[in-house]
C-alpha cells in the first residue's frame, strides 16, 4: 500500500469514504481549502487502485499536525490505519520535526488506541471542542515526541 499525494481528482472518492465513516464529515471545501493550504496529503489504494484510506497532515515550524485520518468502513480493522500512521511517523522524521500533534474526539476509543499503541501520550483535554450529536464533545489532545529522534541522529 504505497501512499500517493492526494489531488484534487481524488476529492470525489474520499468524500464518500469521509462521509460513511464520520458521524460529523469535513465537507468538499474542507477538503479543497486544505489542498489549497498546501496542506501535505496523501491517498492508499490497493492494487485495483481503489483509494482505501487518506490523511491530511499541516506543517507548522517544527511541527506537524494531523489533520485528518481515515480508512474505508469495509477495510477498517484490517491494520491499514496503522499505516498511515507509519507513513505520517515517517515523513515527519525525514522532516525533522520533533512532534505530531492531533485532536480526537473523547469518544473515539479506536483511534485513540491506534495511538497510544504508536507512541502517542495524551497531552490535555479540549472541552466542547467537537459538535456533537447532543451538545458539544470533548477533545483529547495527543502528541509524538521525535526530539529524541532527532537527537540521535
Ligand atoms: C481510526 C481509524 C483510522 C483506524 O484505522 P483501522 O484501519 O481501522 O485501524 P487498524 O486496523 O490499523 O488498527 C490499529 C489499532 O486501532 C485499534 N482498533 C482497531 N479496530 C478497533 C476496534 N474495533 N475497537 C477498538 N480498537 C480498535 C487497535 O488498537 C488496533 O491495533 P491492534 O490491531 O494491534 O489491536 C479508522 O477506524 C477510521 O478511519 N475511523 C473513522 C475516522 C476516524 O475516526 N479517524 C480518526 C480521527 S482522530
């Protein structure tokens, strides 16, 4: 599952994919202002070249932020996530920033799993940062530290 860097022609697939795995999808302008943001993202497809996931990350001095993760509800499970998250680990080493910083919704205990399971602590908690179905919904705050990366090399 090589990554591709996501372009506009893309936007139509993973708006659908988007759609049917957030309970509060970004929209088509989300996803065009980012690109125009020069936001880094990037698609995995299989070998049929159907996009299975995607992830938008931002660049910001000597962080990088991650914006946006998702993997196709029938693929899901299946370690793509995973990934993904390798590939976002990656560049971010070859970029020499020393931290991923994310937002996650204090419900989604699947992906706060991912993280934690790849090195990501909990840092804080946003209060009523996520609109919700009822109301507002927190958001839990993680980083990767990659100082230490950086240093040993
Ligand atoms: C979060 C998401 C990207 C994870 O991708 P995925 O391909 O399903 O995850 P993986 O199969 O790579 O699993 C990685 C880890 O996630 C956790 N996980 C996966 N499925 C899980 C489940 N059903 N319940 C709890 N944890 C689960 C596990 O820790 C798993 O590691 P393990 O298999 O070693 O136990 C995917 O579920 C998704 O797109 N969700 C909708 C969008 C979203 O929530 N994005 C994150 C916003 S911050």
């Amino acid at each position: 599952m090589t990554p591709q860097v996501l372009q506009h022609q893309h936007l139509a697939e993973i708006l659908a994919i988007e759609q049917a795995a957030n309970a509060f999808p970004w929209s088509l302008k989300n996803f065009e202002d980012s690109l125009r943001a020069n936001h880094q993202a990037w698609i995995f497809s299989d070998k049929d070249s159907k996009i299975i996931g995607y992830v938008f990350t931002q660049h910001v001095v000597d962080e990088i932020h991650l914006l946006n993760i998702c993997v196709r509800t029938d693929f899901q499970g299946n370690g793509y996530g995973r990934k993904i998250l390798d590939h976002v680990i990656s560049f971010s080493e070859q970029q020499s920033a020393a931290v991923i910083l994310l937002e996650v919704r204090s419900s989604n205990l699947r992906a706060q799993q991912l993280y934690l399971q790849n090195g990501f602590n909990e840092m804080s908690v946003r209060k009523g940062y996520y609109p919700a179905a009822q109301g507002r919904e927190d958001a839990v705050l993680m980083a990767k530290d990659l100082a230490l990366f950086s240093f040993a090399i």
